[in-house]
C-alpha cells in the first residue's frame, strides 16, 4: 500500500523515496506503461466517467483478485475507487479521499 497526501491538487508521496527503485522486471513493465498510457488516455477522454477495457477500470467497483482490501480514510470511512489496471500477475488499485485530499495505492498478485 503506497500512501498520498494531495497538496494543492498535487500528489504528496508518504513514502521512502527508495520505493521507485526499480528491477529489471519492474523496468520492462514501466516503460511498457509509458507506451501504453498515451492510449489508454486517449481512449478515456470523452468516455465518460467509467472506462473499462481489458486490464484498465475507471471508476464503478474494484474487481479483486484477492479480498476485498477498500482502504479507509482518517476517520475510518471506506475511501472512493478511482480506477484499477493490471499488468501480468499485478493488479493495482488506486482510491481517493475527498475530505483528507488523501490518495492510496493497492496492488495484489495472484
């Protein structure tokens, strides 16, 4: 899980910095994401809220692979999902809190 605080409508990363280190696996899939989003950003613009295509959802439910792991916010309320994508055998989920301008990051493996 990969927190956020959202300062000025820009992400705040709660983390060790240390965690964008990538291997030489996480370094194919990277560039293969900086390929693909140009697409996948395009296909959404004027779709609408929700996008779905395989391996991308905005908006609606989260599919899990696993159990449900909906994080809550500071005062314990289950956060908003924004959108899931997956990648081989990773699947990640992104949610946002309004009221705590806070954005969290999920990933599962099968």
């Amino acid at each position: 899980m990969v927190g956020f605080d959202i300062v000025e409508g820009k992400y705040n990363f709660k983390t060790d910095y240390r965690f964008f280190e990538l291997s030489e696996e996480w370094k194919q899939w990277f560039n293969h994401t900086k390929e693909t989003y140009a697409i996948d950003k395009e296909n959404h613009l004027g779709s609408g809220y929700k996008y779905k295509k395989e391996g991308l959802n905005l908006g609606g439910k989260p599919s899990w692979w696993q159990a449900d792991e909906t994080p809550l916010d500071p005062d314990g309320v289950p956060m908003e999902f924004v959108s899931e994508f997956g990648y081989d055998e990773k699947m990640f989920y992104l949610f946002y809190s309004h009221k705590d301008k806070l954005a969290v990051q999920i990933y599962q493996i099968t």
